[in-house]
C-alpha cells in the first residue's frame, strides 16, 4: 500500500514538478501569514529550531552523500531520500516567508527597502529549479540567512533589549553553529579546501552581509514593530485609555489622523504610537522630529525618548508634543538608540487664525 501511494505521489509529482512546488509554496506562505505566532512565542522558537536542525542534518548528509561517503539505508530513509529537495524547499521556503513577515513588521519600508528587496528575493528564488538543483554551498548560504535571523529574533528576546550587544551574540551563534558542522563534517570529510567551500565561505558571506546592511541601518529592528502611530490635536489619558482627538476629514482614510495639521495659536502636534514588543521586553526607543527647508534638505528638530515597555498585546503606547514649530513639510521617525530605524510619518502643518468652528472627532485607544 505505502509503496503504491509512493510510486504514484512519486510520478505525479515527477510530471507536474513546478505546479506542485508552487502550490507548496503558496500554501506554505498563507499558512505562515495566518499560522505566525509572536516572536516570543515558546513553541514558535522550538518549531523554528527544529526546522534548522533539519536543515543542518539534510545538510549534513546531502553533502556525505555527495562524496560516496554515505548512502540512504531502510525504506523509510530511502523514501524520505527520494523527496529531500521537496522537503528541504519547503521548509526552508517556510522560514523565509517568516523573517522575512518579521523583518516587513519591523521595517521603516523606505529605509529598509534594499533589504527587503533582498528577502523576497530570496523567498521567490528558493523556488526556481535552477536553485534546487544547485550545489550544497548555495543552500547552505539559504540556511545561514535564516540561522541569523533566528538568533537575531532570540537574543533581544531573551535579553530585553537591542543594540550591539544582541547583535553581536547573533553572529558569534551563527559563526558558532557553522564552525560545530565543519568539526562534525571533518570526521567524514578530511579535506579542509572542501569544507571550507561548501560551509564556512557561505557562513562568513552571510555574515559579512547582515554585518554590512546592520552598519548601514538597514536591518529592520526585529522584534520591535510600529503598530499604529499618528498625528493629532490632542492626547489624553483616562482610565488606562488614550483619547486622540482629530480634525481629520472622513474620506482621508489614508492619513493617520491630522497629516494635515492646522495649527491654531495656542496648539501642539502630538505623535502618538502604538509599539509592539515581546514580554518582558525594556528599552528606549527615540522619536525624531525633522523640518523640510526651503532648500529641501531635512532639519533635524528634536530627540524626544520614549521607554519601550513590553508584555501588551496590542503594543505599548505613547506620545510626544512638539510645541514650538513653523509651517511647513514635516518627518517624524521612531529609531533605536542605535539608529536603526522602525517607522515614519510625513504630515504637512499650515498655521492659521484662531477659529471658533473646530470639530474635533475621537479616537479611543
């Protein structure tokens, strides 16, 4: 019976090879869309590390099988032999689509496009038949991106906070983890020019790429995202609910509250966020706020903190107010100490008379 369905699974898939990856594919991107746990999700890391270890082993063994020094024993491993570069797309597709959501979550867009760019790039050319079929090293290089971006996940995670020294501990893993498979490797393999090859150039090429887009802030601050933020009159807490009061007309369903802000004498622009982070998550996040001269250069204005407190489903929420200001383009941008930035908002202020016809809607948070 098991070698009928196989034989039949077997030449289906043999005929219709690009279909039935795409329709993985596909099924596997909805389902991580849908299925995605918070990034502090216990069975969630466990699932992930799982996965790599599965990676690392068919890995391990592709590369023995490669070079004769291993071979497939037992109908079961023979049978999940056969399917390897099915069942290692598909899961390496799976991790993927996952940091790359996380990295899109976490992402000021227009800052982080490059990398971005790069990740669904990613996401897309694991799925060509030109990369499936292509040598160990190149999926070994696939499998370094998503080593780090777990540990890149799970040192915040754990230690509450970002900055160098979570970065830091993300490369030393990865360089780690790398460095235990070229050991494991060398008792099969004893040729150092091969293994160097095949798992360590991949490994540092990786590396050496995160390290580079990290310098140059282009690395989205995962696990940190921007749920909600906005431009409004007005702020005020009650009862444990923020009131956000808005002349924003109905139809601009686009803007996040007053993007058109008409300051009368008197008023204050506050920002207000909604900021997601894991549980047991502190630390300082800065809100820039940034004027357009008339030479169109960016003018930076202030440097407010907030304290990034996590454990909220929804988000931790906060607000800063700019009191002193002039007419004009405006940028505010929520950063890391480290200036890795989260978010953006563009909004426009023009200065007018005092009025006694303001209608104001609220927003309860």
């Amino acid at each position: 019976m098991f070698e009928h369905i196989k034989r039949k699974f077997s030449d289906f898939y043999k005929k219709n090879e690009t279909q039935v990856e795409v329709g993985f594919f596909i099924g596997g991107f909805i389902f991580d869309v849908i299925m995605i746990s918070e990034v502090d999700d216990f069975v969630g890391i466990l699932q992930q590390a799982f996965y790599l270890w599965a990676l690392a082993s068919m890995l391990h063994y592709e590369l023995l099988f490669s070079h004769g020094k291993w071979a497939p024993r037992g109908r079961w491993t023979s049978s999940f032999w056969d399917f390897r570069s099915l069942i290692f797309h598909f899961i390496m597709g799976n991790l993927l689509n996952l940091y790359s959501l996380l990295y899109i979550k976490s992402a000021s867009i227009l800052n982080s496009l490059i990398f971005l760019f790069i990740m669904i790039g990613l996401i897309l050319g694991n799925e060509l038949p030109s990369v499936k079929k292509s040598h160990v090293s190149f999926k070994v290089g696939l499998y370094g991106i998503c080593l780090f971006s777990f540990f890149a996940v799970l040192f915040p995670v754990v230690l509450g906070f970002l900055g160098w020294i979570p970065f830091g501990l993300a490369l030393a893993a990865t360089l780690g983890v790398f460095y235990w498979q070229f050991r494991w490797l060398k008792k099969s393999l004893p040729d150092d020019s091969t293994l160097f090859r095949v798992i360590l150039a991949p490994g540092v090429a990786v590396l050496t790429f995160f390290m580079s887009f990290y310098f140059m802030g282009w690395i989205p601050p995962v696990p940190l995202s921007v749920n909600q933020q906005g431009i409004y009159h007005l702020v005020d807490k009650k009862d444990g609910n923020y009131i956000l009061s808005t002349e924003k007309k109905w139809w601009k369903f686009w803007h996040s509250g007053d993007q058109d802000f008409l300051a009368e004498p008197g008023d204050k622009i506050y920002f207000y966020a909604e900021i997601f982070s894991p549980a047991r998550f502190s630390d300082k996040v800065y809100v820039h706020w940034s004027w357009l001269t008339p030479k169109g250069e960016w003018q930076n204005s202030d440097r407010i903190p907030l304290q990034v407190v996590g454990g909220r489903k929804s988000g931790y929420r906060g607000f800063t107010t700019k009191s002193n200001y002039q007419a004009g383009s405006w940028r505010v941008q929520v950063k890391t100490e480290n200036g890795q930035e989260i978010s953006r908002l563009y909004f426009d202020v023009e200065v007018g008379p005092a009025s006694q016809n303001r209608i104001f809607s609220q927003i309860l948070r």
